[in-house]
C-alpha cells in the first residue's frame, strides 16, 4: 500500500497510470473497465470482481485464470470507488502478482492431459527377506512446455527415491519431486511426481510379500496406467513366477554357464491390480527320524557400536550319527568364533553355497552343544529384522530369543513374526538398559524391531526481546541450551510468519553446524544443527536476530506476533518476553493482558543475563500469556535539558569552530531534534555523535529572515534551523558535536547555536588564539567560566575568554564575541596562561588580622611558571599545585 504523498490507497496492482490488463476466461470473473470519477487525484487500482460473494468457491477460482484490470479512482472519495459496497483490503503490487501466479501455476497443475506416461518398465529381484527390491524406468511425455503433475494412482509399492535421467549423458542427474498433490483444500490430495519436462524417470521400489510361507510368495501389484508396460523378475533357479493378467513374455538364465538363476520378462495388461505368485521348488526332505533334533537358543546384543549375536544350539543325534552341521548364516552377519562344547573348532564355508557354513561334530550319541558368536550392523530408525542363523540338515524342536538394548538406544517398536514376546525386562531403563524374551513357535520365526539412538532430555531457557521501531518491529532471542540423560544434536524452534531472520550466533562460536528455515505461513520451523551435544556443564548459547515490517501505521501488535520465537519441541523450557519501544515511548497492553504482566525485579540473574541490558518495558513469562491481546505504542515528544560550548581558536591557517552540544533526556528518548544557529554553517560542516559509531544525518530545515536593521546599522544574518537525525533513539545523556572552518582570514565571531526543544538551556562562547597576533571584542557578552568535563586539550591555544551567551533555546545569540587578525609580532608566540576560575575564601580574626586563601583554576599553554603579585600589605604564607 503506498503510504506516501497524498495518503492515497492501492487495492490491488501497481497503480501504473492508463494500465489496463485483462487474462481472459469466460464466465469465471469479470473485468471493470477505465473510469474516471471526479475531479482531483486519481489513482489506478486492479480491481478483481468474481462471484466468491455469490458463492463461488475458492477451489474453483484457484482452477481458473484470474481476470483483473486497473482502474482510476479518486483518492480522497473512497465512497465513490465502484465496490458495489463491498469492503475490499489493501493488497501491496508485490503480493497481488505473487498471488496471480500462483493461482496460474496452481490451474496449469491441475489441467489433466498436459502429460503422459507413454512406457513403463519394472525390473525387481528377491532379498533374504522375500521383499522385492527394484526400479521402475518411467518414460513420461509432456504435451507443452509447461509443468505438469503425473498421477502414479494406485501405485502401492514403497517408493524408496526418485530421479531424473540425463537424455544427453544417461546418468542421474536431478531428484524428482513426488508426493500428494493438493488440486484444492477440498480435494484430499492426489499421488504423483511434478514433471518439469519430457524424459526419463528411475523410482526405486520395494514390495513384501502378503504371505508368510517361505516356499510361496504372494505380492498384489497396483501400477500406474501407461501405453505400454513390463515387469522383469530376476530369481533363483529354484523360483519359479506365475502372474495373472499378465504373459509371459520370455524367460532365460542370468548366466548360461551356472545356470544360477533365471530371468523372467511378462508383458502387464490393463487391469489395476496384478497378483504375482513365486513358489520355490523344494527337494523331498529325508526321513524326519534320520534328521538330528535342534533347540536353538538366541542372545542379540544391541550397542550404538553394532549388534553382538550368540546362538546356542542343543543337536540330539538320532538314528544315525551326523559328521557335519550346515548353518545358513544371512549376509549382513559375520561369524566370529563357533565352539562345540565348549571347545573352538575351524568351520568353513560351503563352496557351493557361500551363506552356508559347515561345522565338524564328533562322533557321539550324546547331546551336543554348539555355540555361534558373530557380529553385524546395526539399523537405525527404519524396520528391521534381526538376523539368525539356523540350521539346515537338523529338525527344529524349539527356540527362544532374548534381546538386550544398550542404554543409549531406544527401542521403538518389536513385530514378533511366528513367536510371541513374553516378557521384558527393565523397559526404559537409562542404567541397565531394556531386555526383552521371545518364544519361537516354529524355525521361521524371528522378530522386526525399530531401534533409535536415545535423544537426551533437551532444555532451553530463552529470554525473548520484540521492540517496536520505525514502521518495523525487531526481535532478539538469546537462549540457553543443555541436555540430560542423552545426546541432542538438533533444535527445532517455530517461527511467527513474516518474521525475517537475519542472523544466529553461537557461543563458542563452533557450535552450530549449520541452520535453515523451512515451511510456510505458521508451518515455518527454524532447524539448527550442533556440532556437538551441549551439556548443563557446558551449555551452547544461541543468539538469533530477526526482523518484521509493520503493515500498519500504527504502532500495534498482537502478543502471537510479539512472541516471535518458541521451541515446542524441547523437554523442558522457560523463559520470558520483552515488549518495548525503541524510542522510549510508553507501551499499553490490552486489559486481559494486563494481569500476565511480570514484574521486572522478578527475574532471576540466569534470565536477567540473558536479556543482558537495562530492562524496560512490558515482561511477559513465556507460555503464560493470552496471545490474541494486543500491545500498543503511546507516543509522547521527548522531554530534555541541553548546554552548549562553542569555541572560536585562530590558528595558523585560520579561524576554527568547535560546537559541543550536551542533551540529557528527561522522558523518553531521543530520535531527533532541532538545531537553531545565528549563522549558517558552511556546507562541509562535520556532525558526530561522541562516542557513536554512525553519524548523525543533518538537513537544513528553515532559514528565518531577520528582524529590520536600524539606520545605519550593518544587515543581521539569517537564521538557520537543522533537523539532526539519529540512527538509534538516546536515551541517555549524549553530546553532539559540529565543527566546521570559518571563511574569512581576518575576521570572524562565534556562531551561536541553540535547541529549540530544550526545557532548560545554558550556553557558553569559549575563544581562543595568541593574545600577540588577535584582538578580542566581547561585544557585550558577559564573561562566565564555562570549561567542560574532558575538554582541555595542550595542544590547543590559550584561551582568551569565556563569555555566556544566553539561556533562550529558541533564539541564538547574534551578537557574539569577534577576533581579528593582527600582524604577528617578532620572537614568536610567547607561553600564557589562563585562570578560568579563582575561588577566594576569607576568615576574620578578633586582632584585626586577616588570612586569606586563594584556590586558581589555571589551564597553561607551553609556560612552565607562573607569577603572583600580592597586593601591598599582604604576606605570601604557602603554594600548592
């Protein structure tokens, strides 16, 4: 909204002036022409007139283009702009066009037909799960160049990544983005990939099996619908696929001279669903009283390290004594050490069958006991089954399964799979950690379990400052951050809308590794990344700054918006917020929030540290505040006292002015005031502020005419007034200081400057030079000692006078006292020095006599002596320094 000259107000658009632009699509919205109504300023505004009123939905206008047209209107007479009495709000150029565009992306999106997926080709293989793993080669078309949402309903298989094929290169080049596509808030959202252009596009899948026999497998297919599409299953030579709906196109081994497995190619028909069956041939089985008898006892050790396995098999030899044990061991598992009771024997592998080991028995009737230990990774955050090792030429009897967590891991979820969980045993323990027992129903029992690392307690004490500023409001947060019972490497922090971050430091300065802001509108979170787990020994302090425009011109905010920053995501957090104004101006909060108002002297110094200045303001306790109040800025003028110094010095090269202005504020702050001088100050002026890093920024405002001379009397000068800026309101006392050369070489006076606003005002003239080479004329001026605190510079020269000039801050002082040049005299400057003050004190004795004490404020320029003349009748008794 443009809140410049004329306060005129922009609906919507740019304003451009005879700017007309209409996107057509009949009976969706219509277009008010160019009008013009009245006389006076007029300004062009983009009106969007539709039928949402009339009960169009929204869903419906997001799926059309949008039609719109400016129109002048008059400024001033918003009651005769052509709303048909509707309320409209003011919408800024930069928003409306966002909007337009979005709303046009978002009906391209939707446009069915726009893309096809023209030839489909899946391959896929079994692991030692019976899940099938694979990728899907998409070939996908577009019909124009814009982007398009390919639907992949009813795909039901597990979508692992996705990405696109380079046409010139063949490698993977860009991520694909899938996911559920909103056509409308109505609409729930539909599966799909947005195709930006025509190509190649690899998803990798994985399927399980809806069967739990390990001799067939049963998975249904649901794929999505293309003009031509096939499936390739690569399986061992003992698997044999069966499809419906579906031919099989071919089949040929993977590798003719091992004939180790066998690839099978079926073309898929229309329909919407395929049922895939794999059974696996199996040998007939020796006679069940020939097989040795197997219990199987298993010990699963899970440590952030990997996972420790130890099985115990208890072999009952039958009819006949057995010489070996095959073990099928699962590739992810490595055997360390097998013992047969309890001695270490040399096992080796199958050399037909590497996931095979064989184990030397010796030859007894008695039981015997085999021991396996191995090791294997460990899976973290994602479903997992445990790994076992079984035993292929025994008959299974029974099996039990105890699995033991670390303490700094969490177990999440345990699916038994043919076995039941009996017991656990110190769940949640953070000493001992948890254990859990399993009983086997039969050898194709096992367990799927979620394992986590254990995140430690996170804790955050946060002190949060929001300060109103110009047509801004500008935020602070300064948290503390440490963890109990585990290890924290991320914090998560949600963010107010329209608040800009714009920096976060950390102390040390090490310890954030990175952080970004991610979502939209109240969705927006602010993700940081620590380097390391902080400690409450050793806490990481963060400093985040931020920023929010004021949309209105009053000074006003919500508290939501005030409480920029919070951390929902911890364990455990306290903390405040601070409400205040930067130029010192009163805050008024709603009445429901007047009774959440904390006192300032409350805090504790581990919050007061955290805020880590003065306080002022409104304190709110975070948590503990009713949002939807309201908080506004009472603004009142600043109230302060001021004094000035003005010196003139001839030097060498000329007459030197150096103006020291001192404001001590009364109530509120500082942000700018009025400078008034009885001449003008030339050009190159040079303006600081003592002790600030930014200059201030000063205008000329006004320059007064002076009163009618007398006859025969020299012209009065102008009076000129400055407007002096500052880049931060003072609050506190501060010192202005303007210097500047004067432009004539003979002659020139001190410049008198006052501050109009000042509720009390004191100046002085401070002139100095070397009384041998000017003359000083008071010109009426009364002489004051005036020589401010942290003035006296030995380099400067001596001072000839001190004079007052006046106590009016409106009116500066015109006649002031004046120097002029002299030829200097031979033998050069001679040393002097100035007594800027005498105080005298007198005691009267009953004798008649008399002692007196003399105290001399004396200021010396390269004199190293000085000389007392006592008056006649008097005795000189002591001197001091």
């Amino acid at each position: 909204m443009d809140r410049r000259a004329g306060r005129g107000r922009r609906l919507c658009g740019d304003g451009g002036v005879g700017a007309e632009h209409s996107r057509q699509r009949v009976g969706t919205m219509s277009a008010l022409g160019y009008q013009h109504l009245g006389r006076g300023r007029l300004l062009a505004v983009a009106v969007v007139l539709s039928t949402l009123a009339s009960g169009m939905s929204r869903e419906s206008i997001a799926a059309e283009a949008a039609n719109y047209r400016r129109v002048f209107v008059p400024v001033d007479r918003p009651e005769e702009w052509p709303t048909d009495g509707k309320q409209y709000l003011p919408v800024d150029r930069e928003e409306f066009e966002r909007h337009i565009k979005t709303a046009d992306e978002r009906r391209q999106l939707a446009e069915l037909g726009g893309v096809q997926l023209v030839k489909s080709r899946y391959t896929a293989s079994l692991d030692e799960q019976s899940t099938l793993i694979g990728q899907a080669a998409l070939e996908v078309k577009l019909v124009d160049e814009s982007p398009r949402v390919l639907p992949l309903s009813p795909l039901n298989v597990a979508v692992t990544g996705a990405r696109w094929m380079d046409a010139d290169s063949g490698a993977d080049q860009s991520p694909a983005l899938i996911g559920v596509w909103e056509r409308s808030s109505a609409d729930p959202g539909e599966y799909g990939v947005l195709v930006p252009k025509s190509g190649e596009l690899l998803v990798d899948w994985s399927a399980r099996s809806q069967s739990s026999s390990t001799t067939e497998l049963e998975y249904r297919l649901q794929l999505p619908t293309a003009l031509q599409r096939e499936l390739l299953l690569e399986l061992p030579a003992d698997y044999t696929p069966t499809m419906a709906g579906a031919h099989l196109a071919k089949s040929e081994p993977l590798d003719a001279a091992t004939a180790a497995g066998k690839r099978w190619t079926f073309g898929l028909g229309a329909a919407a669903e395929h049922r895939l069956q794999i059974r696996r041939r199996t040998a007939a089985a020796p006679r069940e009283s020939s097989l040795p008898l197997a219990a199987n006892a298993e010990a699963y050790g899970l440590t952030p390290q990997g996972l420790t396995y130890e099985a115990e098999l208890r072999v009952q030899t039958r009819a006949a004594a057995v010489n070996e044990l095959r073990l099928a061991v699962p590739a992810s598992m490595q055997i360390a050490e097998v013992l047969v009771d309890r001695a270490a024997v040399e096992f080796q592998q199958d050399e037909k069958n590497v996931d095979t080991l064989v184990v030397p028995l010796p030859k007894t009737s008695s039981p015997i006991t085999v021991t396996i230990r191995g090791v294997a990774e460990i899976v973290l955050d994602k479903p997992w089954p445990l790994p076992s090792v079984t035993a292929k030429n025994a008959f299974w009897t029974e099996g039990t399964s105890t699995l033991w967590i670390d303490p700094a891991l969490e177990l999440q979820s345990i699916t038994p799979r043919a076995a039941s969980l009996l017991n656990s045993v110190g769940v949640g323990s953070l000493l001992g950690g948890e254990a859990h027992r399993l009983q086997a129903w039969s050898s194709d029992a096992g367990a799927e379990i979620i394992v986590a690392a254990r995140r430690g307690q996170l804790h955050v004490e946060s002190g949060v400052v929001a300060e109103f500023a110009d047509r801004e409001l500008a935020g602070r947060c300064q948290a503390r951050l440490w963890t109990t019972g585990g290890a924290a490497l991320q914090v998560t922090a949600a963010l107010e809308p329209d608040w800009d971050l714009e920096s976060i430091e950390a102390m040390p300065a090490d310890a954030v590794e990175q952080w970004h802001v991610a979502g939209e509108g109240r969705q927006r979170k602010l993700h940081v990344q620590l380097r390391r787990s902080p400690t409450e020994l050793a806490p990481v302090r963060l400093t985040i700054n931020a920023r929010k425009p004021l949309r209105a011109w009053a000074p006003v905010a919500t508290l939501r918006e005030l409480d920029w920053i919070r951390f929902p995501g911890v364990d455990a957090t306290s903390g405040h917020l601070l409400v205040r104004d930067r130029r010192g101006d009163e805050l008024l909060a709603e009445q429901s929030a007047v009774e959440d108002v904390v006192a300032l002297t409350s805090l504790p110094p581990t919050q007061r540290d955290l805020f880590g200045e003065t306080l002022t303001g409104l304190l709110f306790a975070a948590g503990r505040m009713k949002h939807d109040a309201t908080i506004r800025v009472v603004s009142t003028p600043p109230r302060f006292t001021g004094e000035a110094w003005i010196e003139l010095t001839r030097s060498d090269v000329g007459f030197e002015h150096n103006a020291e202005i001192v404001c001590r504020p009364i109530a509120g702050a500082v942000s700018e005031f009025m400078v008034n001088a009885a001449h003008a100050l030339p050009a190159d002026a040079h303006w600081s502020l003592v002790g600030g890093e930014t200059p201030p920024v000063v205008e000329l405002v006004t320059s007064t005419p002076p009163p009618p001379a007398e006859r025969g009397a020299a012209p009065a000068a102008r009076m000129q007034q400055y407007r002096v800026r500052f880049s931060q309101p003072q609050s506190g006392e501060f010192r202005l200081r303007a210097t500047w050369r004067g432009e004539t070489v003979a002659t020139d006076s001190v410049n008198s400057l006052t501050l109009p606003g000042a509720e009390s005002w004191q100046s002085w003239a401070i002139v100095r030079g070397d009384p041998a080479t000017v003359t000083l004329d008071p010109r009426g001026c009364q002489p004051s000692a005036a020589s401010p605190d942290g003035r006296d510079d030995p380099e400067a020269p001596g001072v000839l006078g001190s004079y007052r000039l006046g106590d009016d801050p409106a009116t500066p002082l015109v006649l002031t006292p004046m120097l002029t040049a002299t030829a200097s005299p031979g033998g050069g400057a001679q040393g002097d020095v100035t007594c800027w003050l005498c105080d005298v004190t007198t005691l009267q004795f009953a004798d008649g006599n008399q002692t007196h004490r003399l105290a001399y404020h004396l200021e010396a320029h390269d004199a190293d002596a000085v000389e007392l003349t006592l008056p006649t009748g008097f005795d000189f008794v002591s001197a001091r320094m």
